[in-house]
C-alpha cells in the first residue's frame, strides 16, 4: 500500500491520469458527432503513427523503411476511412 501511495504522488503519473482524462473527454465528444464505425479506425491508425514517432523521438529507436511504409500506409487507410 505504502508503494501504491508513493506512485501516485509522483508528478508523472499525475500528469497521465490528467492526460487520459481530457483524452477520454475528446473521445466521448468525437463519438457523440460521428459513426463509431469511422472514428475507432482513425483512432488506432493514430494512435499507433504517434506512439511511433514518440519512440522515434523519445528513445531513439531505428525508423527502417518498412517502418515508414507501413505508417504511410496506415495513414493512407486513415484517409479513405474518413472519406468514406
């Protein structure tokens, strides 16, 4: 218990309860204005270019050319799902 206590005071870990929060929030709002069935996809299309890039970025690991091509490919999915 004295551990979980300890964690939750750090300031990092505040910070991502107040992220995931305001991320819930826009989620609940993009939901109640478009389909699930167009919204989800672009969701996790995103999700997983961000979470790229951040590793890219954060803990300089290799971006390799199928790395690339599969983002791209990703976000080109994402845009016929918008379309569409």
């Amino acid at each position: 218990m004295d551990l979980m206590l300890r964690l939750f005071k750090q300031p990092s870990i505040i910070f991502g309860f107040i992220l995931y929060f305001i991320s819930s929030l826009i989620w609940f709002r993009v939901l109640s204005i478009s389909e699930v069935s167009t919204s989800y996809p672009i969701l996790v299309g995103l999700t997983f270019a961000c979470v790229t890039a951040g590793a890219v970025i954060l803990f300089h690991e290799s971006l390799t050319t199928l790395k690339i091509i599969g983002i791209c490919v990703i976000l080109l999915g994402i845009i016929i799902t918008a379309k569409g």
